[in-house]
C-alpha cells in the first residue's frame, strides 16, 4: 500500500443510540477537514449499533482527535477511540 493509499480513520466506540453520523461529523470537525463519517448501524432494525468511524484528510488531525477525544462524553455518553486499523486488528 502506498502513502496516498493510507486512511486516517478512526474508530469511534460507546456512542449513544441517538448519535448519527453528522453528530459525529459535529464532535470531530474541530480537529480538521473530515473525508468521512458514519455511525454504523444494524441491518434489520436500522438502530445505531453504537459505533462508528471518522475518517480524517490528515494525520495530524486523526492523531490530536485520537489524543483529546479519547474517554470523552459524545452526547452523554463517554466514548473510546483508536485508529481504525489498531481496533481492526484487536478485534480479529
């Protein structure tokens, strides 16, 4: 994978059920242009599944979202974020 191949995504856990993906969008945007946002969400029921990932047009901004918004209250809830891959590769 080349250097322009790479995400800045991070993954966003413990959100609220009412958190959808511009609130996420919202909490986030402050650390620098956002490429993408979702709050993912279950196929049959349509409920959010209380995660979601950020994806960032840089590292800088990933890593100070990463670093300041890690434990966090995102609508009342505390939230627990990592890069996308840490959590890929912790989850498998």
């Amino acid at each position: 994978m080349g250097s322009s191949d790479v995400e800045y995504r991070c993954f966003v856990g413990g959100l609220a059920w009412a958190t959808d993906s511009r609130a996420l969008e919202q909490a986030f945007s402050k650390f620098g242009e956002i490429t993408d946002s979702k709050v993912i969400n279950d196929r049959e029921t349509g409920r959010s599944r209380g995660f979601g990932f950020v994806t960032f047009a840089e590292e800088k901004s990933m890593r100070d979202a990463i670093e300041e918004m890690n434990g966090q209250d995102i609508d009342g809830r505390r939230s627990w974020i990592w890069w996308w891959r840490w959590w890929w590769l912790w989850w498998r």
